[in-house]
C-alpha cells in the first residue's frame, strides 16, 4: 500500500533533516527516508565527532604546555579511550535531539533505501519511492508531489591506493580508531587534511602531509595557506607540496607503509605506520534510482537551477550531492530555500560569497568572499588590509599570537570582497565578516563599529582601517 506525501526527502544529514523541519512548518506533509541514522554524516562521521576530537587535541596540547601560564602540571596523560569515549557521548546527544526535532514537527522517519521509481501505477511522474528496508521485508511506496535529493557524499579514494580501513585509511575510518599510531602520512592538504595533521600532532603522532598543489589548503587565500605551512612546521609537522602519490606502489609490512610518489621529477619514498587518504569526497549518487528520471549528472554531482531544481521540476537536491561547497551549512540552507521556493515563498538564490569557510585546526582559518588572487582575476582593484593578532591585547593575554585577519576590498567602490583569518577562534570572528557581506557594508563601516577591549574582534577594526593605511596600533 502507497503513502501519500507532499515532500519525501532521500537523506536525513544537516540539508535533508533541516528540510523537513522547514517543510513541516510551512504545513506540508513531509517524509525522511534514512539508510543509517538520522543526523547524518555531519553528525556521526564528520563534522560533530572531528571537531570533538579536535577540542581534546586542544586541551592536551594547552595541559602539557600550560607552563606558560605560570601553571606546573605532573603527569598529564593521554586516554585515548576515553576520548574516543566523549566524542560519542556527544554524538548520541545531538543523534537524541535532531530524533526529538522530526517527531515535534510530525516528519514521517522511514528507515532503508529510498529508490526513485519512473512512471507506474503509483504515479504519471517519475519520483516514487521505494524505500528498501534492511530486512528485506517489502518495500514501503512513498507517493510524494515533491522529491528532495539529500544523500550526501563519501570519502574519495585514491586510485591504485586500496583502503583497508586499518593501515590505509580514509577519515570514517580514522575516526573510530581506537588508538593512535607513532606516525602517519596524510595524503591531502585540503580543509580535512590539515584538521587531521592539526589534531594528531597534538597528539603527539609525527605527522606528514603530502599535497598534490603546490600548497595547502589550496582554495584558501595564499597568505593564509602560507602562514599555516609555517605554523605546521614550527609544530614539527613535515608538510610536502606539489607531489603525486603514486597509489599502486603501497606496500605494508612490518607495521608501516611505504608508497612511492613524485616530486617534479624526482621520484621520493614515503612511509608511515599508518595513511590517511583525504583526497576530497563523491557524491552519494549511485542506485538512487537516477536513471529512472530525465535528471542530469555533470562532473559527478547532480545538476540543479539556482532554486535547487533538477531537471524534473518536481525533483529537488541540495548539498554534497550537487557540488560547489560540500558543507554542512550550505546544506542547510539549500534545503530552507528548496521547500520555501516550492511552498511558493519569495526566495533569493544563495550568494556563494556570502557562505562562510572553516578549517577547525590550531589555530583555526574562516573565510568568506573572494581571495586575493579571484579578486584580480576579476578584474577589480583592490585595496588590502591585513593586521596580526600579535598586536592584539587578546591574542597575548591567550598565548594565541600567530595569524592575522586580511580584508579585501574594491577600490572604485569600496565594497567588501573578501575576509580572511587564520589565527585564535577564527571560525567564530569569521561571522562578523558574514553579517558585513549581508549588510554590504565596507571596510570604513567595520572601523566604525565599536569592538569592545580586549577582545580577539578588535583584530576588525585595525584590519578595516589598515585598508586605507590607517591602523591605530600597526
């Protein structure tokens, strides 16, 4: 027998949950169809279990070096267990809430693979669900107006480089590792990458990071990904650009890998105890049923306007599934405006440089906007303002002095293009950035809002005048 929905949503991470909510609050009858868990890769093998891993590499790193603050602590001890332990705590917490947010907003949880089906007697339209349960007991048909595509993405391998989940692994695995090894190579640079090498290093694992580009954190602003080479390496990190791993060579014994790789022409060896593989992720788009619809696949990603729409207007995806910024906010926000635009609302199309970036490493990087180098691509002339943290009083009073703040701006019109910090809490100052390209404010009406002292924010302020070469205290 068919249930009828006005909204059936393939996935249940941070775009396809939020959906609902949003769905079920415009009044619609809504659907999640979920193969896992609610909540997710965001909440149980991304975002929410790294970022907690990464508090406690934080607390060790600050306990053995707390000397610093006057502060003489003995024997501070690793339990990895435990901090294994913690991350699932918070994870169970959070899997809790978002299960309390669908059935306070009376969204429908079908547990299995969702499938799209063509045309049948259920419906003239392709877009009902056949939602394959675990059992094998028979499936659920989900008949809904509206399909939202929310599946999400998985780790990308490396070709010829097989994972095994134990000395080759990608970052599901090396989440739910449950201790920790002497050494490890992290093929990759990206935003991942960095976060892993931040957080074993703390650790206490010796670390090497291996980057195809010529730097890392290659989407950043130059002088970010500049600054966090430096910083890697004053914290022991070994990292090495513009080399390509060669996957096939792997060999595992006596408990390390080795892998051969190149280096322009030059040909390294590389070994570890253990391999993080962090080459980017894929969309989750395979035996979803795809091919039973007129939806186009470009590049691997599905194909949508800028409301969201795939080309059966009735068929929805947001998220991993279609590219440009796999985060999880912009997830979040694909799925409010998809529903609104199809519950008729006014809706305005997300402007990709008012989405905020974050790498949760030590110390921390967020950017908005346009780099350095885009911005003169484009054609504009700039006016940049930069300021270190280290003249912040902040910054000294937390022990946190390296980075800086850098602002970009468009010298004919004084519009702010672009922001970038690397430095103490940048994930969170980067907001204040993200209300500024809301408001379309510039560099002048930044300095002109009163940072209050001493706070880490005050870095604003100098940065904003430092574009017209006027800083206070630089």
């Amino acid at each position: 027998m068919a249930e009828n929905y006005d909204l059936v949503i393939l996935g249940a991470g941070p775009g396809g949950y939020v959906a609902a909510v949003r769905a079920a609050q415009l009044g619609m009858k809504v659907a999640v169809v979920e193969k896992e868990k609610v909540g997710g890769v965001c909440l149980h093998k991304g975002c929410i279990p790294s970022k907690t891993l990464l508090r406690s590499a934080e607390l060790y790193h600050n306990m053995n070096n707390s000397k610093e603050f006057g502060i003489h602590v003995a024997g501070v001890e690793l339990d990895f267990g435990l901090v294994q332990k913690r991350k699932q705590k918070v994870i169970d917490q959070l899997h809790k809430g978002v299960q309390g947010l669908l059935k306070k907003n009376k969204v429908d949880v079908y547990e299995g693979t969702g499938r799209i089906l063509g045309p049948s007697i259920f419906s003239p339209l392709p877009g009902t669900i056949s939602v394959e349960k675990k059992d094998g007991s028979e499936p659920d048909m989900l008949v809904p107006q509206y399909v939202l595509i929310a599946t999400g993405s998985r780790p990308r391998s490396l070709p010829g480089l097989e994972v095994d989940g134990k000395a080759i692994m990608n970052s599901d695995h090396a989440l739910a590792m449950e201790d920790l090894p002497q050494s490890i190579l992290i093929i990759g640079g990206g935003v991942i990458g960095i976060e892993w090498a931040s957080m074993l290093s703390d650790f206490g694992v010796e670390v090497t990071v291996v980057e195809y580009a010529d730097r890392i954190l290659p989407f950043e602003d130059e002088d970010v990904s500049k600054e966090m080479t430096r910083i890697l390496k004053k914290r022991k990190v070994k990292v090495l650009t513009g080399v390509k791993v060669l996957g096939e060579t792997a060999d595992i014994a006596d408990g390390r890998v080795t892998l051969q790789a190149e280096q322009g022409s030059e040909t390294i060896s590389l070994s570890a105890e253990r391999v993080l593989v962090s080459v980017g992720r894929q969309a989750n788009i395979d035996d979803i049923g795809l091919a039973n619809t007129s939806i186009q696949v470009e590049k691997g990603v599905i194909a949508v306007n800028e409301f969201m729409q795939t080309a059966e207007k009735h068929i929805y995806a947001i998220g991993d599934v279609v590219g440009g910024y796999q985060l999880a906010h912009v997830a979040s926000h694909e799925g409010i405006l998809a529903v609104e635009y199809m519950a008729g609302l006014d809706v305005h199309p997300i402007d990709p440089t008012q989405v905020p970036r974050c790498t949760y490493s030590r110390p921390e990087v967020g950017s908005i906007g346009l780099t350095e180098a885009q911005a003169k691509e484009k054609g504009y002339e700039l006016k940049v303002g930069k300021f270190p943290f280290r003249a912040i009083g902040k910054s000294l009073v937390q022990g946190e002095v390296d980075g800086f703040i850098k602002i970009i701006s468009d010298r004919e019109t004084d519009d702010l293009l672009g922001v970038h910090i690397i430095g103490p809490h940048a994930t969170e100052l980067i907001s204040e950035a993200g209300l500024a390209k809301v408001l379309d404010a510039t560099a002048w009406e930044i300095s002109h809002a009163i940072h209050a002292h001493p706070t880490l924010s005050e870095v604003y302020g100098e940065a904003a005048l430092a574009v017209d070469g006027k800083p206070i205290h630089g």
